[in-house]
C-alpha cells in the first residue's frame, strides 16, 4: 500500500510532482555503501533539494544515513530549522557579512574565504557571545569563490588562532570531475595546502558526487552528495573508468486530463500552429506549462505515458498548458499522463535542450504541488 503526504502548499490543480521517499532512502543508503565507512556524508539539499522539498526530505536522508546537510544560503537553512531539522548544516555558498550574525543565532556553519568573515564572525562573536562555526573554502580552481592557494595557508593558520571562531572544517570543490587531467591538478593544490596545515579534528571535505565516483583524495573524511541523492547522474568521465552507483529517480511529474477534442485536418494547435493535424487527431490538453518549469523549447519533441501508451506533446508548450496526441489510445478526462519517471527521466529533456539535469529538475519547484510517496 501506498503512503501518501502532501507538502503545505496550493493543491488545487490537476497537475503535480510525487517525490518517492523509498527511492531517496534507497539512493543515500547505495551513496553510502561506495563511501569509506570512516568517511561522512553531507547531503546538498539547496535550492529547495533540487526542487524536491529540503524539509519534507530532510528527515528520510538523516534517517538513511546522511550526517549533515548543505544548503546555499542561510534563508535555505533557517527553514529547515524552523521544521526542527536539528543537525549540523553548512551553508556551502557565501554568506553576507551583515547576515553573519543571524547564520549563528540560528546554529548554522559558514563558509568564510576573507578577512572581511574574520572580522563579521568577530563582531558577531562580541554581540551573542556564541563563536560562529566555519568551513573555510578554498578555491583550487574552481574561480568561483574561496581563498587562494597562494593565500590558503596563512589563512588557515590565522583562523586557528582566533578564539572567536569555531573552525570545523576545510573543503574545495571541484570544477570539472569529468577531467582528469584537471581534477587531479585540483587535488594536487589541496593535497599540498593540508600538507602544511594541522587538520586534526576538522572535517575535510572535497569530492562532490561526480568526484566521489572517480576518484579518491585520502586527505578527506567527508563527502558532499548533491544529484545522485535525486536518482539522477552528473557527467563523468567518457572512459567510463568511474565507481558505479545504483540509483533510482525520485520525482515523477504527473498531470490529469482536463480537455480531449478532434483536430481536423489541416488545423494548427497552440500558438504560433507548430504542429498541424494530418487526419483527423484526438488531443488531450493537461494544465501544465512553462510556468511550471516544463521549458517552451520542448515543445514537439517530448513524450509521455498515458494508460501504458507513450503519446507525444504537440504544439508550442505555454504559459499554463501543453496538448498530446492521444489519437491511439483509449483515453477519458481525468486520466493521468505521466511526463516523468523512473523510465522517462529527466536526462532526456536536457539532451533536447543542451543543458544538464540539475538546471530542469531545479525548475520544477516553481508552482507545482508536491506529494510525497512511500
């Protein structure tokens, strides 16, 4: 039997995601079988876990073996401990100096790379008397944010000096896990800044999922899991020379029917008429567009199942509805067309649009309601 519940949000549309629980238990449990069992696990649940729901979530991961969560910015992390998510959480991305203090009031770590963090997490220190926790990030190549390696160690030993700050970790990220050639560079600058730095007690962390699966950096003791938490893959390396990890999608996107009618022949559907009936043609219209994350430019080359059949998407995708040809399939208004699953992933949408997985399974977040399913 099916367990269902729902998030607490507007549900009063013919057109949902079902986030499946059991799945998401069963990718962090097969993370963590292919991580060392003296290494943690830091489960990125950021941009509202990649569209998925950080705090409906939360619970599963910590429960199937997640230590910590990550999160990009210190409003992520104040939702989550509003819904009593009690253990530790890194906010991965840079923290404003003026919010340092709220990051401490409400028990968050943050990522510093700057004397102007030393300087907020001082003045946060004198106004609550509770020392910041910090990561310190280090930029290894990524030219995103984080200390130099020309500056990583000084920086490090500067912060291990203060008594107002609670350092707890250090950890970079990596920029192109799929290149080796340019990962191991990566791994070689951090390799030599933890050389010349006291570690002990600190959490050390470096591979993200693409990273964890290729490689090993002995100089680490955590892991940072993002995508395949979800069931889907990052891009690695074409050798295929990479750890293989069993995972299972964990988002369907559903809609029901609310319109079938005939196009006749000749007749345009949507706007712009993309696509024109040849024959007669049975179209069913479901109350989900590009509002709702589905992008426009998918517009006449998706497919989807209806009653065990797949059926293409036809006409130009819009704001608040798309159409399908359902002219071969026995079919009644209410049925639920099923655009995304375990065996239509979202991978395929991204092949269409040049892009990647982690940008259209963001999206999906905008309008939709989410159930959640075991």
């Amino acid at each position: 039997m099916k367990n269902v519940r729902q998030s607490n949000i507007n549900i009063h549309r013919d057109s949902w995601v079902e986030i499946n629980l059991e799945n998401l238990a069963y990718n962090i449990k097969n993370i963590k079988k292919s991580t060392p069992s003296n290494v943690k696990l830091l489960a990125v649940v950021k941009a509202d876990a990649y569209g998925h729901g950080a705090v409906m979530i939360a619970p599963t991961l910590l429960a199937s073996g997640a230590d910590m969560l990550g999160v990009a910015s210190i409003d992520e992390g104040a939702d989550l401990r509003q819904a009593n998510i009690n253990c530790d959480i890194l906010v991965l991305g840079a923290v404003p100096v003026w919010a340092v203090e709220s990051a401490v009031k409400t028990d968050l770590a943050i990522s510093i790379f700057s004397k102007e963090h030393i300087k907020a997490c001082e003045q946060a220190y004198q106004r609550t008397g509770i020392r910041p926790k910090v990561h310190i990030k280090l930029d290894t190549g990524m030219n995103r944010i984080g200390v130099s390696c020309f500056q990583a160690v000084e920086f490090i030993k500067e912060v291990q000096s203060l008594d107002f700050i609670d350092l707890q970790g250090i950890f970079t990220h990596l920029a192109n896990a799929e290149n080796r050639v340019k990962t191991q560079e990566q791994i070689s600058k951090w390799n030599d800044i933890i050389s010349q730095t006291d570690t002990k007690n600190l959490l050390l962390h470096v591979l993200n999922t693409a990273g964890s699966m290729c490689y090993d950096v002995p100089e680490t003791n955590m892991r940072r899991a993002g995508i395949a938490i979800y069931g889907l893959y990052p891009d690695l390396p074409e050798d295929g020379n990479y750890r293989k990890i069993d995972l299972k999608p964990v988002m369907s996107l559903k809609a029901r029917i609310v319109n079938i009618h005939n196009a006749n022949d000749g007749e345009g559907i949507s706007y712009g008429h993309t696509f024109t009936a040849k024959g007669t043609r049975k179209i069913a219209t479901i109350p989900l567009g590009y509002a709702d994350g589905v992008p426009r430019g998918l517009s006449n080359k998706i497919y989807a199942v209806l009653n065990e059949s797949k059926i293409k998407q036809v006409g130009n995708i819009t704001m608040d509805q798309m159409m399908f040809d359902i002219t071969d399939v026995k079919a009644s208004l209410g049925d639920v067309i099923t655009l995304l699953d375990e065996n239509n992933t979202i991978d395929e949408w991204a092949k269409i649009l040049n892009t990647i997985n982690y940008e259209l399974i963001c999206r999906l977040k905008v309008r939709l309601p989410r159930i959640y399913t075991r």
